[in-house]
C-alpha cells in the first residue's frame, strides 16, 4: 500500500500527462463563500441561470455530492492554462470585426477536460481498488471552484473574480474531481495582511482602490518532474519561496469594464455584463447597454485583458491541443458569416457546421445574430446595412429587433437613407410588437418601454432558433 504522499505525487504526475497544468488537493469541507453565493443570489444577480440556484447545500459541502458508496474525503482541484497569445491590438480595435473570448476560439473546453476527470478517476481506481466513481465536474456542477482553487493555492480570487495564478495570469480552465480516498492535501494558502470583509460590505460595494491583502501561494509538494512544457506541476517541485499574490490597490479590471457591471471588488452584477448577454441571455440585451459592448459577440475578457498579472505572457503552445486557437474563430470579419457562400449567422445548418464543436453553439444562432446585429450598430458603418438588412428578415423575432436597432444607428448616424427606407418597409409587415417597437425607436419614434405585462409576454416569444 502506498503513502498518502506518494500516491498524491503520483496522481500528480498522471493529472500532468493528461495535460493538466495544475493539480492541487484539499480536503472536502464547506466552501468558503457560500454565504456570500446565497446572498448573491438572493438579489437576482443570477438572471436566467438558474441553475446556479439549486442544489445550495451540495454547493456549501461537496461531501454531499457522493450519490452512492463512501462519502468524498478529497477534493482534487485542477487546471488548464489556456492563453495562447495576445490579439494585436489593430485586430482588438477593429470594429468590422466580431471579439470572441479567447477561452471559444478552440473547442469547448467542457468536451475536452470532462473525459480526463472521468481517465483521472479511473487511474486512482485501479491503485486504491475502489468500485465506486468519484465526481468530476468542469464548471457545470454545484462546486464554488474559485473557493477551493484558492484554498488549494492555484491562485487567488482577483477583484474582478476571477482566479489568478502569479506566474500564469487568470486565463485558466478549472476542473474538480471529488473521491473519497484521503490524500495527502496541499498546504493550504496563507492570507497576509488581510483585510476583515463582510458579506454584506462586498455586496454593497466595497471601495475600489482598496488594498484587501496578500495571499502566499504555497509549492511544497514533491511530485516526480514530468517530461513536458513547464507547468504548475513543475513548479510545485521541492520547497521553495513564492512570491506574494495581490491585487493591491489596482482598479484597472473595475475601471475599464465598459458596461460598469461590478457593483465593487469581487461583486460582479452579471445582468450589466457583457458575457452574460451575449452567452446566457436568450432575451433582448437592454437598450442602454447596446451601445456599450463594442464589437465583443461572445463573452468579454476586457477585465483581464488590462490586468498587470496577465501582462507580458509568453506565448505558448497548449498541452490540450483540441483547446488550440482556430484561426477563423479568433476575430471574424462581422459580415463574413452573412456571405450567401457560407451564411453562418443566417442559416441553422451553416451555423451548425461552421462552429462545430464551438462553445458558441451554446448562445445558440439566434443569440450570436443578436449580438452581431449590435456590433454592427456599434460599427456604425454604411458597409453594415447589407449584414442587418439580411438579419432584419431573420425569422427569429430576437434577431430582427436587434437588426432594427443597428439600422437604427445607421440612420441616426449617416441619415443612411437605405437604413430608413429598410426599416420603413419592415414596419409595414411585421406582427410582433417588440420589434414593432424597436423599429419604431429606431425611426425616432414610439415609446421606450413596454408594459411590464406585455415585455414578459414579448420576451417568451423572442428566443427564436
């Protein structure tokens, strides 16, 4: 039988062969921030995930995730850095092009790390003589892995929360697998001058520029060296100083978001965030924030783009290779997708096939024309018309009121008499009176709102394909 040490260094050594650039271990106990994640959610913050509300107590404990057989003991956190390179800022800037978040210009990531949990487990399985299945999960469970990702020392929790390693930035994939064998933990992270915070101060706003201390991010394993790229695991080797994580009195994440979505340090409102319009939401994104996202149609990593730990990054080669960049999937020309020889953004079986195997498959086509349609506004560009003439005879109801507003701004900003005559025509045949409404916007007229009654009955009809 083998030590708790040895076999945690072993288990290491095969998370690092698998192509995990981390892997930590802690012992099952109650998140850190549960309170904070009720709390959270109490104030609507989770919009129309509401997956994130169930199952609230095997969040607070994991132990409670063990469906059958013994009860987890351990908990392995592991991790993927996924940064590649950075886009060059005349590709960034380009309006006529469409921002994906770097973490969708591969495959997703849930297809291809869930399969290594699943191989992680079995190998355990086979050295412990265990019958029953640990539990993996890649983001989609009821786990706060930011909470144990900290607690195992991969990182700490930045101001704008998302977790940060110090020597590797914040572009990171994190993964859970829970097994009842007792492993031989990690030590755990050490605060350092840390600040006292409430639950309720940080959902009120904490104050922007205030230093909330240090976290020592301790490497004492010993793990046998893997033959590969440096990795955490390699520099988890032997004892060994390591420098201390902070975000200091640093604002640049809270100052550049341009939608103002974090209420304060570590408190995201996802119903101002870009990524949760242009993914998660399947409803009409709000009128005022249109103008505001740019030409990012899926997720927005400005907040880390500015961060001082994500600057200067070597460019680097993944360990997973199905996580590399596709090049076609990095910036798209906005008009690409609507080119009658590849009608992506028009067509369900073009779209189906053009990001196969893509997380962007999960905003759905509706969702992806919708935010196209709002890039091109924000483009602003005679050149747009013919993308958002084609959207505004989608026969999504979300697509075509989004097309609406960017012939809209179209009109307001060019007098483009095409946008006008366009948005003239359509007003004469369409039946649904959300985009009625937004194309009488658009034409400078109407009203703003809808009843609160009718905008319900409105958004159930919106989804589209």
């Amino acid at each position: 039988m083998r030590s708790d040490h040895s076999l945690s260094a072993l288990l290491k050594t095969e998370a690092g062969r698998l192509g995990f650039d981390f892997c930590r271990i802690v012992k099952v106990d109650e998140a850190a921030h549960t309170e904070f994640f009720v709390r959270w959610l109490s104030l609507g913050r989770a919009g129309e995930m509401a997956y994130l509300a169930r199952n609230l107590q095997k969040r607070r404990n994991p132990a409670l995730l063990a469906e059958e057989g013994p009860p987890f003991r351990s908990l392995i956190v592991l991790g993927v850095d996924y940064h590649r390179f950075d886009l060059a800022p005349e590709v960034l800037d380009d309006p006529a092009r469409g921002i994906i978040a770097r973490y969708a210009w591969g495959e997703d990531y849930h297809e291809i790390i869930r399969p290594l949990l699943y191989e992680l487990d079995g190998w355990l399985r086979v050295r412990t003589g265990r019958p029953t299945l640990g539990k993996g999960l890649v983001d989609t469970g009821p786990v706060l892995e930011r909470d144990w990702a900290q607690q195992a020392g991969i990182g700490f929790t930045g101001k704008n929360c998302c977790t940060i390693h110090s020597k590797r930035g914040s572009w990171l994939f994190l993964a859970t697998l829970l097994v009842p064998e007792a492993l031989a933990c990690d030590p755990p992270v050490e605060a350092v001058r840390s600040a006292v915070m409430s639950v309720e101060e940080t959902l009120a706003g904490l104050p922007a520029g205030g230093d909330y201390g240090a976290w020592q991010l301790q490497e004492k394993n010993s793990a046998p060296p893997v033959n590969r790229q440096s990795s955490a695991l390699e520099l988890e080797l032997g004892p060994r100083e390591s420098p201390l994580a902070t975000c200091g009195h640093c604002t640049r994440c809270l100052d550049a978001c341009p939608t103002d979505a974090f209420v304060g340090p570590f408190h995201l409102d996802p119903l101002r965030c870009i990524s949760y319009w242009t993914i998660e939401s399947r409803r009409p994104i709000p009128r005022p924030l249109r103008g505001m996202f740019g030409n990012r149609i899926f997720g927005c990593d400005i907040c880390q783009e500015v961060c001082p730990w994500n600057q200067r990054l070597a460019e680097r080669t993944l360990l997973l290779k199905g996580l590399e960049a596709q090049q076609a999937r990095v910036a798209p020309p906005l008009l690409e997708g609507f080119d009658r020889r590849l009608p992506y953004w028009l067509e369900p079986g073009a779209f189906a096939e053009r990001w196969r195997r893509s997380p962007l498959k999960r905003a759905k086509r509706a969702g992806m024309l919708r935010n196209v349609c709002v890039a091109l506004g924000n483009w602003g560009d005679p050149a747009a018309f013919a993308g958002l003439e084609a959207a505004a005879a989608d026969e999504a109801a979300l697509a075509r009121g989004h097309a609406a507003w960017g012939l809209g701004e179209l009109l307001r900003r060019h007098n483009d008499a095409r946008a006008a005559s366009c948005l003239e025509s359509l007003l004469a045949d369409e039946a649904d009176s959300w985009v009625r409404e937004e194309i009488g916007i658009a034409l400078g007229r109407g009203n703003e709102t809808l009843a609160a009654s009718r905008r319900r009955d409105e958004y159930s009809r919106t989804a589209g394909h």
